[in-house]
C-alpha cells in the first residue's frame, strides 16, 4: 500500500532504542505501513547495528542517505541480507556515513 508514519528520532538508550524497533516492525507488519524515522549522522552505524539485532531477518530495511548528493546511497534489503552485506562505510562521493545524514524505513 501507500501508507507511511513518519517517526522522527528514535529513543538513544539501546534498550529503549530496541523497543521502540520492534513497536515500528509489529505496526508495519500488522499494518502493511512503512516506518520512516532518522537520525543524526554520527549515530547511524549504531542505529544500524540496532536495526539488525532487534528486526526480524526477513523484514526490508531502507537506508537512504545523502539524498541529492553526490554521496547519494539509497539500499533496500531484507534484514538478512544486510546482515551479510553491511553498511558501506562511504558513500558515492566518498564521505563517512558518520557524516552523511540518513533515513531509515522498514517495511514486510
């Protein structure tokens, strides 16, 4: 379908960060809505890593970042998939995705 929540910054404490997670994968799973939410660029790779320990392996993950830049990155794969892969460590351009602001979407 074409539904969405946006859900701005998630809880920072991991275990929060962790519930949270799996709140937004139930209610896009229950839903069929997609679950947008960011967060600062030099959080992304513990949000990441926070993504893949709480989500299901075949739940779809969205990584956008860097959106109309030439460090653009935009990825979707099953949790499982990341999992094996990971995050690049630059973008397009070469920037630190440390640096580089993302947004995050999960989906069924």
């Amino acid at each position: 379908g074409q539904s969405f929540a946006f859900n701005g910054y998630l809880p920072v404490e991991p275990a929060d960060r962790a519930k949270r997670l799996k709140a937004l994968e139930t209610r896009a799973w229950t839903e069929g809505q997609t679950q947008l939410f960011i967060e600062t660029p030099f959080r992304n790779q513990k949000m990441f890593q926070s993504l893949l320990a709480a989500l299901r392996p075949q739940t779809r993950l969205c990584i956008a970042a860097g959106i109309t830049t030439a460090d653009e990155y935009i990825r979707t794969l099953h949790v499982s998939e990341w999992k094996k892969e990971g995050l690049p460590q630059k973008g397009a351009g070469g920037t630190d995705f440390s640096k580089v602001p993302a947004i995050f979407l999960i989906n069924k």
